[in-house]
C-alpha cells in the first residue's frame, strides 16, 4: 500500500492547530501556577508534622501520584458529579484535576527542598532572631530554591505533555482539535504528525532548559 502524504488539505484548518495551541498552552500555565500554589501550601504545612492534618496530607499527595491522572480526569467530570449531586463543566475538572495533580508533585518537591537545607542553618537564623515566616522567606526559601528549581521545572514540562489527556472529555486543546480535523479529513497521519510537531517544538527547548538547571543549580558546584 503506498500512502500519498498530503499536508496541503490541512491548510484550511490552521485556525483549528492554533486554537487548540492556545487552549493548550493556556491550561499548562494556569495549571502550573495554581498547582505551584497548592504545593507551597501543602509542602510547607507537612513540614510542621501534625499528625492528623500530614496523614490527611499524605493521603491527598500519594492519592494522586499514585493513581493514573487519566482515570482521575475521567472520575472527576463523570462520577465525582454524581456523588455531589452537581454537574461540572468539562474546562472546571480540567483545572481541577491538572492543578491538584501536579500540586501534589510540586509539594514533594517544595518539602524535600526545603529539608535538604543544613540544619546548621537553621540553627544559625534563629540564633539571630529569626522566627516564623521570617526565618522562612530570608534564610531558608532562598537556600530551597537551587535544588528545587530543576524537579520543578521539569515537573512543569510534565505538566505541559499531560494536558493533552483533557480531551477525554472534549475539551478543545490541541490534541482534541485535532481529533476534529481528523474527522473531517480522514487524515491522521498527517494530524498527528503536525501535532507530534508542535508539542517536540515547545517541550524539546524546555527539556534542555531543565536539564541544564539540574546540572548547574547544585549546592555542590565549585
């Protein structure tokens, strides 16, 4: 069988590609924001080892990184309704499940972070005085940062890729308009092509970014 590769009938259906692009790309950022705000609140609460509130915690955390975030996006807009009794719209659960998803990796990644600084540097801040959130945002967080830049950035290429799993449930990002240009053309090797494209053009420069901050932001670079 010889296949005859067309791009050219898909031309008419750039405004699909880039529509989709922006849904996409609008969902990682948002996403990635608001997951990084509920990592900073989970990952600095568990460091104070309440025990009920870090069981509650933990269980939320190894929740979603154990469980598949395809099953999750699938339970929370078709079965999670059912038990509250609300519908949710399909770009709420997208959020939703993305944000808390990669919160919950983002939280690991704030705590260890912050527990990899040397105890003598605690001991030193508070030495001088330093308490609380002060102690926090002036001695600890800064020393936090270099070895929680590289997981987190490469947590939010992640983050990026994992988008493309709202079109289960027909949210219109990029691979699901693809799926309309699909139905419409019957050409898939063509759209998934394009679309493998797009997201090796916006994930390959991140890749190499991420890598060259876990090979520079270590404590024990000279």
């Amino acid at each position: 069988m010889n296949y005859v590769w067309d791009f050219g009938i898909l031309a008419k259906y750039s405004h699909l590609f880039w529509l989709g692009l922006g849904w996409t790309v609008a969902y990682t950022i948002g996403t990635i924001i608001l997951g990084t705000l509920i990592g900073l609140i989970v990952g600095m609460a568990r460091l104070r080892r309440v025990p009920v509130i870090d069981w509650l915690l933990i269980a939320y955390i190894e929740t979603f990184r154990c469980t598949p975030l395809l099953v999750q996006i699938i339970w929370f807009y078709y079965a999670f309704p059912v038990v509250i009794g609300v519908n949710i719209p399909a770009h709420v659960a997208a959020v939703s499940v993305l944000s808390l998803y990669g919160g919950a990796f983002y939280a690991e990644i704030v705590r260890g972070s912050i527990e990899s600084v040397p105890v003598g540097q605690w001991d030193a801040a508070k030495a001088l005085g330093f308490r609380g959130w002060r102690l926090m945002r002036l001695v600890i967080l800064p020393q936090a940062l270099k070895p929680m830049m590289a997981p987190y950035v490469n947590q939010s290429v992640t983050q990026l890729k994992n988008t493309s799993l709202v079109s289960i449930i027909a949210v219109p990002d990029l691979v699901y308009n693809a799926t309309l240009i699909n139905a419409d053309t019957y050409r898939p090797l063509e759209v998934y092509t394009i679309v493998a494209l797009i997201y090796f053009a916006i994930l390959f420069p991140s890749t190499l970014a991420a890598r060259r901050l876990e090979r520079g932001l270590t404590y024990d670079k000279v």
